[in-house]
C-alpha cells in the first residue's frame, strides 16, 4: 500500500510538471523542407523540447501562422509566441537590422560570432529592438557558412551586364545591387521559382548549394557565381515576446539559451559538410556553369558597399554607433586572423 502511495504521489507529481509545461508557438522564416535553412528551425525545437521540462516548442512553417516578413510585428504583439527568422527580413522597418544577419565583405562565421557572444554583438541587438519599439527578447540561434552570390540566365562579363537586371536580393547586398544599377525585390523561398520561370526577375540569389539545388535554380539560371561577398555568413535569432520570455522561470530561460547555442553548432557544422556535393552534383548532372567574379566586378560591390554604409548612416545615429563598434572589433580581430591561420591558396 506504501509502495502504491508512493507510485500515486510521483505519478500526481509528474502529472503536475507536465501540465505546468509552456508550450510555444514558433514560426520559421523558412520551410522544413529547406536543408540547412528550415531544418535549423527543426533542430532547435528538437534539442529545446529534448532538455526541458518546463517549456517546449512547436514549430510552424512560413504562412501557416504568418507569412515570414510578418514574424516579426506578431511576436512583438504577442498574436504568436515565438519565430526563428533572420533580422535581414526586417532590413525594410529598421537600417542597422542587416547588421546582425549578414554583413557584404564583412566577417565570416567564428569573427561574427566573436563579436556578438564575446563583444557588443548581442547588447546592440536587443537594444535595436528595444529602441525601435519591438516587444521582444532576441537570442542568437543558427549560422550558417557564405553563400552563393548568384543564379544568373547569362553570363555576367562586366558591370554594365548587371545594369538594368530584375533580380531577387536579399539584405544589405540588395543596396550595393540597386548602385550597380540592378532592380532587386525580396522574395521567400517558395516564389522564387515561379518568378524566374515566368521572367518576373532575371536572376537570384538566395542561399548556399545544396539549399539553391532544392529550389531549382538551375533549370532556368545555369551560371551560378561565387564567392558570397554579400553574405559572407548569416546568422539567425530566436525571437521570443516580451512578456512571454519575461514570465519563464531562469531555468527555462537557460535551457533556451542552451539550445540556441547547440544549433548554432550543428547549423553551421551542416553547412560547411553537405556543400562541396551539392556542388559538384550541379555541375555534373544539372549542366551548372560554376563562375567566379572577375576582379573589376568585386571591385565595384566592394566600392558600392561603401557608399551603402554612408547613406545608411547619414541620419541614423544608431546604424553608425553599431557599424563603428564592428569595426573596431573588426581591426581587433585582425591582429590575430593574420597572424594565426594560414594563407588562403
């Protein structure tokens, strides 16, 4: 009778951690079905939902809550509870937001990392949402290596063959594009496809090799160039509403934070194994055209790079105080990165 005492008690106990379990609703800005991209948002629910006792995930695909570029105001209102996404989807509402996604000729995956965990990185990041009026806690939660910086239907020889291009672009890069003299919209994974394919746009951008191949690119746009000058790495947030990251326990917050730092390990690490296939299979069997920008192209992004962070600073107190301090830790870095690793062959 004891025995069953007992084993009725830890059964009510349980019963009880159960129902005091919080469950959240969480978007992703990008489709499970996405490698990389959408599985990130995946594994995170995974490794959350595998350590926790207090809270738990439930992982929603872009437009089955809100559409993607609406992540953001719904975790803010609280009309959803949580998003994964990639502050570059809020380039339109807020200048310095591309700052903490991916940066053109800025710094690749471990220097970026550096500066958000050991640096400013991750206080400039909240106070961005925090002055902006966004009810939000944000924590950093994927990374993923460079990108491709392009899917075009023509070879592309010179800076003139960019002009008057209809192409799809993503963050900070879609300025240094609209310089050279290319149209560029933003669009979601999912009507890429249908807007090459019909002529709405002339080329895309949109991710890394094995992402781009799921999508099919190439059946329309065979030249695909490199490096990812634009996107040298990309790194994605956890957004979670204010009152609803408020009202958790400090267990539960930690055991988030815990879970955001795992994906950004396995995120990254996925990336940089399961690329250099995606590659050559392009090549090989999808009549892909692997080109690297001649120097004089480089060299007028790299110009035009430029000219985007004055016009983003001009009247934006706050673009400039981020951007200094990156680059402050920026020369920093480079102290070490010159001296430590090998030379690039």
């Amino acid at each position: 009778m004891k025995n069953f005492v007992m084993a009725a008690v830890a059964g009510l106990t349980m019963s009880s951690a159960a129902t005091a379990q919080e469950t959240l609703e969480m978007t992703s800005a990008f489709g499970r079905n996405l490698p990389i991209l959408g599985t990130a948002a995946v594994d995170f629910v995974e490794k959350i939902n595998g350590i926790s006792t207090e809270v738990e995930f439930e992982h929603f695909d872009p437009n089955e809550l809100v559409p993607t570029l609406e992540a953001l105001d719904a975790v803010s209102n609280g009309s959803i509870d949580a998003a994964y996404a990639t502050t570059g989807y809020w380039q339109g509402k807020i200048n310095a937001a591309s700052l903490f996604a991916a940066v053109p000729f800025g710094p690749e995956a471990g220097e970026f990392m550096g500066w958000i965990l050991y640096d400013d990185g991750a206080k400039y990041w909240q106070q961005m949402y925090d002055d902006n009026g966004y009810h939000v806690k944000t924590l950093p939660c994927g990374i993923i290596a460079p990108e491709t910086s392009g899917w075009f239907k023509e070879e592309i020889k010179t800076v003139e063959d960019l002009q008057g291009l209809n192409m799809r672009f993503f963050g900070l890069g879609a300025k240094v594009m609209e310089n050279l003299g290319v149209s560029t919209s933003l669009l979601g994974a999912s009507d890429i496809f249908p807007a090459l394919e019909r002529g709405a746009i002339d080329a895309t951008e949109f991710s890394m090799p094995l992402i781009d191949a799921r999508l099919g690119f190439h059946k329309i746009a065979s030249y695909n160039y490199f490096p990812g000058w634009h996107q040298p790495s990309t790194l994605f947030e956890l957004l979670i509403n204010g009152d609803v990251w408020e009202d958790m326990g400090e267990v539960a917050q930690k055991q988030i934070e815990v879970a955001c730092l795992a994906n950004i390990t396995t995120n990254l690490a996925e990336g940089e194994a399961t690329n250099f296939a995606a590659m050559v299979d392009n090549v090989e069997n999808n009549g892909v055209i692997i080109k690297q920008w001649p120097e004089e192209i480089m060299t007028a992004f790299e110009t035009s790079w430029g000219k985007v962070v004055d016009e983003l600073g001009a009247d934006d107190p706050f673009f400039q105080e981020v951007w200094a301090d990156l680059q402050e830790y920026r020369e920093g870095y480079a102290v070490w990165s010159k001296s430590i690793y090998l030379p690039r062959q």
